[in-house]
C-alpha cells in the first residue's frame, strides 16, 4: 500500500499517512503524481477551518502539469476529523476572483474541524489517514507550528 511521509523538522513532525485511492480514485491519483518526487509545500496553521495546517500546492508546481485539472469531491467530508488529510480543490475565479486553481492538501489534527471559508461550505477530499499510532505525535507537532507560524512541509511518497 501507498503512503505518504509528511515531515517538518522545526516541530519534529515525522507521520505516515495511507493514502485511500478505493475511497478517492482521482484526489489520490493527483497527489501520487504530484508527489512522484519528494515536494515542499509551504505551510500554515489555517485560519477559518479550525485545527487544521494548510499546505496550499503552489502555483508554479501546476502549470501545464496533466494532473492540474479539476477534482470530483471524493470521500467527501465537511468536518475532517483528527488525522485526516484532506486534499481540496478550488475552481478558477472561485476565491476572489483568483484566475488560477487552487490545490490544498489539509492536515488536520483535532477535533471540531470544519470546511467553512469565507466563499462558504466546500466540501473537501479525505484522501489519507495518518495513522492511528502516530495521531498524538501528529497533534503535538502540529501544535507547534500553530504556534512557530509558516512552515515548509515535506511530502513524499513511501511504500507501506
């Protein structure tokens, strides 16, 4: 099986989450070929959708990429629960008139999430799971960065 390595050493983040291509075939499919080499995203704890650390794809990784294209909602959630990682799509022109796509992958860690934005509710992909041995480690790191702010968050892929 697939997983996904997320690691940030400022607040000793080191997760495994298993990526859920049965549960959503396409959201996944992006990320394993947007991860086909290790990446760097930048990262923030979010500000509207609760405990969540917001690593928006940046916009330089999508251009004239195949797998920049628009995503279905799979495995949909509203309120991502501890360890879920969410990948969410945002169409052209959606948030403020931004003309570009906008790709995040969400790692979220605590209770009382939520996929509200300022544009509204918009539901997002559950596209992998940290595990559950891991979650606490993940809730702590993640604690951190809320508290350091941006972070660079390094996500590759592993075979589990």
């Amino acid at each position: 099986m697939t997983s996904i390595r997320i690691t940030e050493p400022r607040s000793k983040l080191a997760v495994t989450a298993l990526l859920l291509p049965e549960k959503a075939p396409e959201n996944a499919a992006f990320l394993m070929a947007y991860l086909a080499a290790p990446r760097v995203v930048p990262g923030i704890h979010a500000m509207w959708t609760g405990p969540e650390i917001s690593c928006p794809v940046p916009s330089a990784d999508l251009d004239g990429q195949s797998y920049a294209r628009p995503l279905p909602a799979e495995n949909a959630t509203l309120t991502p629960q501890p360890g879920d990682i969410v990948l969410s799509y945002v169409p052209p022109r959606m948030w403020g008139g931004n003309p570009n796509a906008i790709f995040d992958i969400g790692l979220y860690y605590g209770q009382g999430a939520r996929l509200l934005f300022p544009i509204g509710w918009l539901a997002g992909s559950v596209v992998a799971q940290v595990r559950v041995e891991e979650r606490d480690q993940f809730a702590a790191a993640c604690g951190v960065i809320r508290r350091n702010g941006a972070c660079d968050v390094t996500f590759s892929l592993v075979e589990a």
